[in-house]
C-alpha cells in the first residue's frame, strides 16, 4: 500500500477515534445535566421540607439523605467520563501532527476536567469523611494559599495579610488548606481579581483563634446570606454550590463555626478551638519563615 494511502486510512481512523471520543463527552454533559438538575429539585423540595420540621434536629438526616443522592449521581456520571478520558489518552499519541485536532481533543478535556472537578466535590461533600487531627499553624496554611494565588493570578488584585493570632490549633492540614483556599478564591472571584481581599487572624479569648477573609467586592444578596453554606446554593451561574457546604462540613467537624455577612463587601469569619499548650510543651515552628508578616500587603 502507498504511502499516503497508509497515512490517508491512519488520518481517517484518528478522525473517527476522536469523533467518538466527542459524542461520549456529550453523553456524559448531557448525562450530567439531567442529573444535576433532579438533584436540585431534590435540594429544593428537602430544603423546604426541613424549613417545616425543628431544623437542629433534622438538618444533619436530610443532608445526609442528600449526600448519598449526590454521591449515586455522581459515581454514575463518573463512569462515562472514564471512557472519555480512555479515548483521549489513546488519540494524543497519534494527533502530535494535527494541529486543528489536538486543539479540539484538548477542548474536549477541559471539558472532562471540569465535570471531574464537579463530580469531586460532590463526593466531597456527601462522604462527609472522618479528619485526622494533629497539632498545625495556621499562618504556614494561609501562607501555602499565598504562594499558590501568586503564581497563578494576573496583575490586579492586591491581597493584605494581617495575622495576629496565636496561630497553633488541633486540626486536619488538608482539610483546612482546602477550606482557606476555597474562602481566599471566591473572596478573589467576587472582585473579577481586580479589587482587594483582606486575610486576618486574631484571638477571641483564651481559647479561640478567629480567621477572618473579607473582600471589597459587590456582597452577597440578602436573600442568600441566610443559607449561604447550604448545599447547592450559590450567586455564581458557574458555581456548582458546594463550596460553602464543604467549607462549613469541614469548620464543623473541627468544633468550630462559620458566619458570613457583608460590609462592604463580603466577610467569612471561621472561629476554631486553640490548641492548648502547657508551658512544658513545644512546637515545631521550623516553617515561620514561610509566613506572611503581619499588616502585609501583597499586590498579585
């Protein structure tokens, strides 16, 4: 056989691969979608319901029930988007010289991530997973969320650090890095990155260590503030309204609380238990040079 023949039927093939890779992708959007949308409706009817009955007794039965229809859905969605990803991994080997392609197979897969992304957090949240607790510095997680942000963020928005706060507590490091990061990035969202997002940390008594994340953006409606940290809620038409949820699942599971209202702008307010320290005991602070100093501002 010719050549270009070869190169004619191998070009057809690669066409047909990445066709179907295509129409599983939009199987699994479509998929998705029709989920995500009885979901909310499921939301919204148990919402309601759980508005008629004593909320501090009902809220943790029906967000449970909700966490498993989550997770159904979302281990069901997770099964065509494996395929996708299948397709994907066996065409890029075979698209390095088809510009036009690999542009459309990597549309394809940000579109994959972000599903992923979904599917993640709704796993996230309806585990409800244990967390492992181990002594930890606060200023040293907000400082990772610092670095991550200035190595990702284009000019425009300016973050102020102002970390006062006897910073040791008992907690779970990646629960709380993702919990930080999650408030520091929608506080950046609400200001399109272009305005100014103000991290603090004080003491509130003896035994209490407040994390405070304001920014000056428009705020957060009225008619949202009060359930806010509910499931499937949010003001963002891109937002899948788990964040919160997840943010408050994980402020709660460490025995502490979360408030929220606007001044100006926006302001979450995370109140944590310090951990208690004798004057016989020591921490290991060997990352205080990664910390952020206090009344530091930072422009990104």
């Amino acid at each position: 056989m010719a050549p270009n023949a070869v190169r004619q039927e191998k070009n057809q093939v690669d066409q047909l691969l990445l066709q179907q890779a295509f129409e599983r992708f939009n199987e699994a959007s479509t998929l998705l979608q029709q989920k995500y949308e009885v979901l909310l409706r499921e939301s919204e009817r148990l919402r309601e319901e759980l508005a008629l009955k004593d909320q501090a007794v009902r809220r943790s039965e029906k967000l449970s029930l909700l966490g498993q229809t989550a997770a159904a859905i979302a281990h069901e969605v997770r099964n065509p988007l494996g395929a996708v990803k299948l397709f994907l991994s066996l065409l890029r080997r075979d698209l390095v010289d088809r510009p036009d392609a690999l542009k459309l197979m990597n549309e394809i897969d940000k579109g994959v991530n972000s599903v992923e992304n979904v599917v993640s957090n709704i796993l996230q949240f309806s585990r409800d997973e244990r967390v492992e607790f181990a002594p930890l510095n606060l200023h040293a997680i907000i400082a990772e969320q610092k670095t991550a942000l200035q190595l990702n963020l284009e000019s425009g928005a300016v973050l102020d650090f102002n970390l006062r706060a006897n910073p040791f507590i008992n907690g779970d490091e990646q629960a709380l890095r993702r919990c930080i990061s999650n408030l520091m990035i929608n506080a950046l969202q609400a200001t399109r990155y272009r305005g100014r997002v103000t991290v603090e940390t004080s003491d509130q008594g003896q035994n209490q260590v407040l994390i405070t994340v304001r920014d000056d953006g428009p705020g957060i409606s009225p008619a949202l503030l009060d359930k806010i940290f509910e499931p499937f809620v949010t003001s963002r038409k891109e937002g899948t309204g788990l964040g919160l949820a997840i943010v408050r699942q994980i402020v709660e599971q460490h025995g502490g609380s979360i408030s929220c209202h606007n001044c100006g702008g926006a302001e979450f307010v995370i109140c944590l238990p310090r951990l208690a320290v004798n004057r016989h005991q020591t921490m290991d602070v060997s990352n205080a040079q990664a910390l952020p100093s206090s009344n530091r501002e930072i422009k990104i």
